[in-house]
C-alpha cells in the first residue's frame, strides 16, 4: 500500500519535484509517481522500462504510480524477478523511457525526441546509480545517452506477458541476468524484502 504523505520524504522529495515538471511539462498525458517504497534518489539501480500502462493512471482505474504493486502482469513478473534475483527493492528506482501514459502503447515522434532530454534530467539527480538495466527495445535504444565509465548498463528483455507468450525461454531467464549483473554489490542484505 503506497501512502501519499511519503512522497515528501527526503528519498522522494525531489523525484515528486521532477514527476510534477513532467507533468506541467504533457498536461493531455498522465505522468505516474515514483513508488516511495522502492529506494528513490539513494537507490543504485535504475530499471529503464518502456511507456506507462493505463494500471499506473488513475482515471483508468489505476494507482498512480510505477510500482512493483500494481495490479498488472509485468508489475508482478518484475517483483517476483528482483525476489529470485535477490535484489531488495530499496535499492532500485523504477521508471520509464516514455515517462507518460497517453492512452496507448503506441509511441510519437515527440515522445521519442523528449526522452532523452527526460532521462538526463532524471539522471542528474540519481546520484547514487552504479547500474542501470534497459528493459525492453525502447528502452535499449538510450543506451547510446549513457556513460559506460559511470553507470554498468545492462539490456534485458521485458517482462511482459506478451515476451512470455512469444519468447519463453528468454522471459525465464530475466532474473539470471539481473542476479549474474548485480553480483558483485551487497543489494540484498541491508533491508527486509517485502513480501507481499
């Protein structure tokens, strides 16, 4: 359960701040919050998924939020990934290359040439990255934004149930490849994964 008042913690504050930019920034498009139960701006991992879906948008019915918690099939695959990859989820700060909902999957020309300009904003105040994990084709299509000499940058496939449906095997293997990248830092130890 995600309570609001979090959002003006200090490990949130500032990623609120950048959520209401983008928001004054696409006022026809909603732009979901972080979820202040994941690690905010002390995480060390950035998952970089692809678009919002509609169960991030309130008026869809939706949470709010990008959230490990939602009611969708991606959500739960992604939590139940980081449990068999041993990653605590304080130490990650989920987003997306689109960071909007539009009402559609579909991706514009516009979107396209904002998100790059979104993703460096974002970055800025992440200090505390040391790997970031490209989920999805457009995700991976950033990765020429990123500094290999900052950040270990990882491409994985999405956890959706449409790479389920189409490409078992590689769906299966998604938490090897996070646990394989991380194993080299404490990630796991420091708080209590959630288990609900």
């Amino acid at each position: 359960m995600i309570n609001n008042s979090t959002m003006n913690d200090p490990h949130m504050i500032i990623l609120k701040n950048y959520v209401e930019k983008l928001r004054n920034t696409n006022p026809k498009s909603y732009t979901p919050n972080f979820d202040p139960n994941d690690g905010g701006i002390n995480a060390k991992i950035l998952f970089l998924f692809e678009k919002p879906g509609r169960k991030t948008d309130p008026s869809y019915g939706g949470s709010g939020y990008i959230s490990l918690d939602n009611k969708d099939e991606t959500a739960r695959a992604t939590k139940k990934f980081l449990k068999e990859a041993n990653i605590n989820r304080k130490k990650i700060v989920i987003w997306n290359t689109i960071p909007s909902w539009n009402g559609t999957r579909d991706i514009s020309i516009e979107e396209r040439k904002q998100a790059s300009l979104q993703l460096s904003s974002l970055l800025n105040v992440l200090k505390n990255l040391e790997f970031i994990f490209l989920v999805g084709k457009e995700a991976q299509k950033m990765s020429k934004l990123l500094d290999p000499s900052k950040y270990k940058i990882i491409n994985s496939p999405h956890p959706s149930p449409i790479n389920r449906a189409s490409r078992r095997k590689e769906w299966e293997n998604i938490p090897k490849i996070w646990k394989q990248a991380t194993k080299s830092v404490k990630l796991s130890k420091s708080v209590t994964v959630d288990k609900t």
